[in-house]
C-alpha cells in the first residue's frame, strides 16, 4: 500500500467536490437544510489548490487534505477519504505526515470537525483535544511535538 500526497491543481475540482458531497452531505443534511446548488457555490469559493494536496493510493485518487499555516498555528481545513479507503490507516499516515513536514514551522495544529462526524474519534486518538464547541461543531487542537 504506497500512500502519497500530490499537488493539487484546477482540474482536482471535481473530484475533490464529489467527495465533499458524499462524505459531508449526510452528516450536515442532520443540522440544516442541504441544497446542492448552494453548497456547489460555497465550496467553489472556497476552494484553494494551493493549499490542497490529493491524497492517492498506488496512484488512484482516494482522498484530498486542505491546510494552511496561521501564526504558529497549523489550521486543517478539510480531510476526506473516500468510504471505501476509511478505516485502513490512510488517514493516520496522513496526519503523521502533516505533523512531521509541519512541526519546525508550528507548534499546534487545529480543525473543526462537526459533532455527529466519527472522525471526532479518530482525531481524539491522535492526541486532538476538544477547546471549543458550538451547537454542530467542535473545536480540536492538538500540540505538534505530542506523539501522533
């Protein structure tokens, strides 16, 4: 199982849209309304390549992660992994890559992650600790020397 993480570039879009949709849309269909044309428009005016990486598996797209640097703060904005690749360690590769690529520029990294969303668990199991929450969403940092 050879697990990288590649540039993304403009023609990712759709791809890394598709995936949004699938992952997401069940989980926040349970606190609002989903209507797919105004999540189409949010997430394109979201969506930066630059601080994107498409994460593959023996070269098939499988996954993306979004990240970007804030103060010394590492913030990750977005990680998916298709269904079908969850629950195999691609995600655990993952963080421990950012962790270590990240750690001489930073010294925590954070994200939000919605309530009813099982990856809570697994960031819990990579030292991520709750700091915040709101009615859908809980906060979680982490310091970049801990141990992933």
């Amino acid at each position: 199982m050879t697990i990288a993480l590649r540039a993304a570039c403009p023609a990712d879009y759709s791809f890394a849209f598709g995936l949004y949709t699938e992952t997401i849309k069940p989980l926040a269909s349970a606190w609002a309304v989903w209507v797919d044309e105004e999540q189409e428009a949010q997430f394109a005016s979201l969506w930066r390549p630059d601080d994107t990486r498409i994460i593959t598996l023996n070269r098939e797209d499988i996954g993306w992660v979004e990240f970007r640097q804030a103060g010394d703060e590492i913030f990750l904005k977005q990680l998916y992994i298709s269904p079908a690749h969850q629950r195999r360690g691609v995600g655990s590769q993952v963080i421990r890559w950012l962790l270590e690529e990240q750690y001489r520029t930073a010294k925590s990294m954070a994200l939000f992650v919605l309530k009813n969303n099982a990856a809570c668990r697994f960031y819990e199991r990579h030292g991520f600790e709750v700091v915040w929450e709101t009615h859908t969403t809980l906060v979680m940092r982490r310091g970049m020397l801990e141990a992933a």
